[in-house]
C-alpha cells in the first residue's frame, strides 16, 4: 500500500501573485481512495492549491503528479480530475441528465454507455427521478448532489471540493456530509477537500492539512490535529484554547511548569515526560479539564493540579464550558468544558471555588513558535 | 388597520410614479398614433370625405408590387445590418466580459459615440471614407491591388456599414450585460469536464448567451426598420426602403392619408417582429 502511486504528489509548490506570496512551500500527497482536507482560515491559500492541481492556476515553482503524472503544463480539460464550484455552477440550459452526460460526452463515451452511466451516477445521489429536470427546479441540496454527481461520474483521479457545504444550512449540510462520505468510500474516490469548517473537517478526512498564511504547518490525522497539534496556530484554530507560555524547572523526576501570568508565576505540576525548550507554551485541551467544586474547603482530589474560581459560565447544550481564573493571578484562566453528563448538584457554579483537575497525559508541548 | 393603510399606500403609489410619463405618451404617442390611424383611412379628397372610411390606401400598399418590393428591400437591409451587428457584436462583448475595468470603459465608450455625433457629420466622414475617392479605394489603388475604384458608396453595402456603425452599440451592450450573469464556473466546470477551450465557449459561452443577442438584435432591427438619413445620404437614391417613400409621400406629394396608412404597415411589421422575438426570449429563458 506504501508503495502505491498516489492520486496526488505536490512538492515544493509555490505560488506569487505579483509581490504576494500566496503559496509557501507546500508539499503533501493525496493517497489513493482517502480524504484529505485542506483547512485554513479566509486567505490563507487554500482555493489556490485547489485551483493549481485542476489547473486554472499555474505555480510559480514546484511540480505537481496526478495518479503518478506529472501535470504541470496540461490544461484542466486534459487532466482528468474531477471538481466541485461551492456554486455547484450547473449548466443552466441543461438538464439533469445532461449535466451529468457533459463529461462522458467530452469524453465520446457511446451513447448508450452515457445513458447507463447517468442512471447510475444519479442513482448514487438517489436523485434518479430528478433526470429530466433543470437546475433551477431543483433545490441547493439537490443541485449540490447533481454537481457531485457530474463530477463522479467520469471516475476522476481525483475529486476536488472546495468549499462543497459551504451555502447550505446546518441540517441538510450534515446530511450530505454523511451521502458524501458513504459515496467516497463505496467508490474510493481520491479526495481534497477545502473547508475552513473544524466540524466538517474532523467528520470526512482521513488526514488533514492545515495551512496558515501559505504555508503547511501540518498533516496529519484528525486525532493528531486534535490531541497533538505541531504549532500553536493549529492549536488555536482547532479550538485548543488553554495555551499557556511559561518554562520548566526540573523537580526530582518530574518537572514544574511555571505559567508566565502577569504578575506572579503560578505553580503547575506536570508529571509527564514532555521536553520544555525555554518559552515553549503548553496546551491542554478544554474537554481534557474537569473542575471539583471546592465548597467546603475541603482537601484536594488526587488529580487537583490547580485552584481558582469560576468567573463565567456558558451553557452550550451537550456541554457547559468554564472560565476559571486561577488562584495566585487573576489575569491566567482556564478553560474546563465539561459534558453535560455530570450529576448538576456536583457542577460548580459561579464565583465558586474548585479544583483544576487534569491528567498529566493531557498536557501537550507545542514548539517554540515565531508566529503569532 | 395600520398594515392596510400600508398596502393602500403601496398600491397607489406606482401609480402616481407613472402619471408624468404617461401623459408625455398620452400627448405624444397615442394621439398622434390616433391621428395617423383616422387619416389612413380617410379618402384623400371628395365631399363628406371624413364621414366615409376607407381602405383603399392599405389595398393599394397589398396590391402595388413596387410597395410590397420596398418593404422587402428594408426588412432585407434591417436583416443584414443586424447580421454585422452580431458578427461584429459578439466578439466585442466576448473581449469586453474578459477584458478590465479601464478597456471596458474605454470600448463601451467607443461604441456608443457615433450615437453622440450628428448623423451628418457621421454620414459625410463616411463619404470620405467609402467614396471613388475615399480613402479605401484611393489607398488599395495606390498599392496596386486593384484597377478601377470598388462600389463601396450609394448601394447596400455602403447603407449596412453606416448603419452598422451607428446601431452596434445598441446590440453589444445587451449581449455584453447577459454575457456578464453567465457564472464563470460554469465555464471552469465545462473545462475540468474534458471540454477544450472551443468547445466550451459552443457549450456554455455562446449557448448561454442567446437571450442578450435576442435583446440586442430585435432594437437593432426595429430601429433599421425606421432609419431614413443614413440611407438617403450613403444609398442615394439606389437604396429605397418604407421611410424614405413615406417621406416623399408626405413632402413632395401631399399624400397625407397613403402615407399614413403605409406608416401603419411600417409599424405592424415592426410590430410583428417585437412580437416574435419576445416568444423567441421567452422560449430561450425558460
Ligand atoms: N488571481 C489573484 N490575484 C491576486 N491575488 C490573489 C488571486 N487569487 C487569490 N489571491 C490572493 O491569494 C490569497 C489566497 O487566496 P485563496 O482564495 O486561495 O484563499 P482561501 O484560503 O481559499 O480563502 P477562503 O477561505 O476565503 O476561500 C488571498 O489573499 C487572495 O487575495
Ligand atoms: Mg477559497
């Protein structure tokens, strides 16, 4: 399987518009039949790595293979990719069936091979009895499955989605998140999705690749993204809100980080065997946190690594998320978010003391970062 | 109450909007159409002729091969210069729906000002141009390249170039403006298809630009039906169309009552054409 070609091989790929350097550097590969996602926020180049492998865009530098060949220099119609417009961009004059027939017949498919095609393609989409029917008749979750549909039906090497979800409402969205992903995996379509939707992103892809200002600053798996972002940019754009700048001092076998507030350093025991260079900031995930309510200044749990008092309190329907400013510094807060499981006679409740409680496992060192 | 008030106002308010260009067209439209349609069918002397209608100026127009001839020749001429408007319209519209800000400004501008000069100044710029002496035919025969001056004056070619030139604008800016909704993803998509560059400007460009062409062609018709300086000037009195005779009517003999009526067929055939081209736009939009 490693050595498999894969449906597509970026390197070194970058991109100047004028004076501005859209693209940085960007070398990732599409592995046959999975999802990778580009995430990143507004500007950061991801419609353009998108534009450049479909070829409406060409790179400044770099070198671009599409299932093992290389395409720099081949026009889009000759590149045998497929490619979703977040307008789904329809032909309008056209009707269902001939939306979807457009690329076979470029392709001079015979015709009774088209025919046969179609039906599948739009059966595949469950909008077979829509054949006939013109875009405008149709729905924005429709259209949306006609364009995936006219897309797939050539088998592309590999299918392009930039923005796929991005105009419809909450529901219907997470419908055909779910079709499109039953879809990719029947047909181990090759896939790169464009989105700056975190949600989205965690459901569909197998790998993510999250960009910052042109650049990559990591690919990987969901869980990795989450649990173990390589920058802090990725920490913070996937929710990770409790960073903390500060530095190490060794203590017997484990090590001590102090929390840089703004007055007083703030003491936080952190057992685990993670590596500190000098002003590398930590992360520990909100879900990660759980707050004892301290009412009766009672004695620490074990797992008590911090104490402070719950300054905010916001109530967000599968879970409750905590601000805690931390005893010694009113300035450093925590973030606890905590699912709405928990028994609501054991919940802190505003201005309330508790413990910070977190396992050491959950503290996660990011490298020193020269952005931000 | 308050939100019927509302819808009272709503609905009386257009109405008030309309009253100022309704009565300029009440006074100067429908009267005078009136005018025209009671002297078409008054005899043209004899006593108590106003109490007696009559169509024999309509029968005549019918029956006298020379009218029916003209009216040919000037659906003929409004077909052909519709014909260079679109050979020359299209490819202006393309360039100017890829073309920036500035070149936009610059050919719309272009286009339009032979709308801003007088036509006799127009007219006569054409006679210097396309005459025996005019430049083209001096020029080509300087080079050699041809023997005795070309006939590019005082016959239909000369007509559909100066008419060309004033009414092009009038077709490229509707086809440009429907070239403008077409969803440039559209066209990327019929791209990343397999559709080369020429196939998708047959599939997508030109097939979605049917109902701005449509628009632009029926003005430039209509308005060729009705043009009479421009031929007379650049045909002479080789080119003959509806205007022109109905002028002659009306200045040099008098014939108030068969111009009027050959006014009217004028603007039925006019008419018919709008008509036809409206079901024609329907048809492409739906
Ligand atoms: N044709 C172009 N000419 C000049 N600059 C461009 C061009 N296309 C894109 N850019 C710039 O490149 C940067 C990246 O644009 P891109 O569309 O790839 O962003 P994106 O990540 O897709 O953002 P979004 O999430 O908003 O769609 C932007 O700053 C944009 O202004
Ligand atoms: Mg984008």
């Amino acid at each position: 399987m490693g050595t498999e070609t894969p449906a597509v091989n970026a390197a070194g790929i970058n991109k100047h518009f004028g004076a501005f350097h859209a693209v940085r550097d960007l070398d990732f590969q599409v592995r046959k039949g999975e999802i990778v996602s580009l995430l990143g926020p507004s500007g950061c180049g991801k419609t353009t790595m998108l534009r450049m492998l479909a070829g409406f865009v060409t790179p400044t530098s770099g070198t671009i293979a599409i299932a093992g060949k290389v395409v720099n220099g081949v026009p889009p119609h000759r590149r045998h990719v497929g490619m979703m417009f977040q307008s789904y961009a329809l032909f309008p004059h056209m009707s269902v069936g001939e939306n979807v027939a457009f690329g076979l017949r470029m392709r001079s498919v015979p015709k009774a091979e088209i025919k046969l095609r179609v039906e599948e393609a739009l059966r595949a989409v469950r909008l077979a009895d829509r054949i006939d029917s013109y875009p405008r008749q149709l729905s924005g979750g429709q259209q949306q499955r006609v364009a995936l549909a006219r897309a797939l039906v050539i088998k592309p090497d590999v299918l392009l989605l930039d923005e796929p979800f991005g105009a419809l409402d909450r529901e219907l969205r997470q419908h055909l998140q779910a079709e499109m992903k039953r879809l990719q995996r029947q047909l181990g379509i090759s896939t790169l999705l464009v989105t700056h939707d975190q949600e989205e992103v965690l459901l569909l892809s197998d790998r993510i690749a999250v960009m910052h200002k042109g650049r990559m600053d990591q690919i990987a798996a969901p869980e990795e993204i989450f649990e173990r972002p390589a920058t802090r940019f990725v920490a913070e754009f996937m929710g990770g809100t409790n960073i903390f700048e500060g530095r190490v001092e060794q203590q017997g076998g484990t090590g001590l980080f102090r929390i840089a507030g703004s007055g007083d350093a703030i003491g936080l025991l952190a057992c685990g065997p993670f590596s500190q260079a000098a002003g590398a900031p930590v992360m520990i995930r909100p879900e990660r946190v759980t707050l004892v309510a301290n009412r009766d200044r009672g004695t620490p749990p074990a797992a008590a690594i911090m104490s402070g008092r719950v300054t905010e309190m916001n109530y967000l329907g599968s879970s409750t998320e905590y601000r805690v400013a931390l005893d010694g510094d009113d300035e450093v807060e925590i973030v606890s978010r905590i699912p709405g499981l928990q028994a609501s006679g054991e919940r802190p409740r505003l201005d309330e003391p508790v413990f910070v409680c977190f396992d050491s496992a959950a503290v996660h060192s990011l490298p020193v970062s020269s952005q931000l | 109450m308050a939100g019927a008030t509302l819808a009272e106002e709503r609905s009386r308010r257009p109405w008030l909007l309309l009253a100022p260009s309704a009565l300029l067209y009440a006074a100067f439209l429908l009267v005078p159409l009136a005018l025209l349609v009671v002297a078409s069918v008054t005899p043209a002397e004899g006593p108590g002729r106003l109490q007696a209608a009559t169509g024999e100026y309509y029968a005549a127009f019918a029956t006298d091969g020379i009218t029916l001839t003209i009216l040919l020749h000037t659906l003929r001429l409004a077909s052909l210069v519709t014909l260079s408007c679109l050979v020359l319209g299209y490819p202006l519209a393309l360039f100017m729906r890829r073309a920036g800000p500035k070149t936009r400004l610059a050919i719309m501008l272009v286009v339009v000002s032979p709308l801003l000069s007088s036509v006799i100044v127009r007219n006569v710029a054409w006679l210097l141009v396309l005459g025996r002496e005019g430049i083209i035919n001096t020029g080509l025969q300087a080079l050699g390249l041809i023997d005795a001056p070309l006939p590019l004056l005082y016959n239909t070619f000369g007509v559909v170039v100066g008419v060309t030139h004033v009414y092009l604008s009038f077709l490229v800016l509707p086809l440009f403006a429907s070239l403008t909704t077409i969803n440039p993803a559209a066209e990327e998509s019929a791209a990343i298809l397999g559709a080369s560059p020429l196939r998708t400007f047959l599939y997508v460009t030109l097939s979605l630009s049917p109902p701005g062409a449509v628009a632009g062609a029926t003005l430039v018709f209509v308005l060729t039906m009705g043009v009479y300086l421009t031929p007379v000037i650049m045909g002479e009195s080789f080119v003959t169309t509806l205007p022109m005779v109905i002028t002659d009517l009306v200045r040099n003999q008098f014939e108030w009552s068969r111009a009027s009526a050959f006014a009217i067929v004028l603007l039925l055939v006019v008419g018919g054409v709008m008509a036809a081209s409206g079901w024609a736009e329907r048809r492409l939009t739906t």
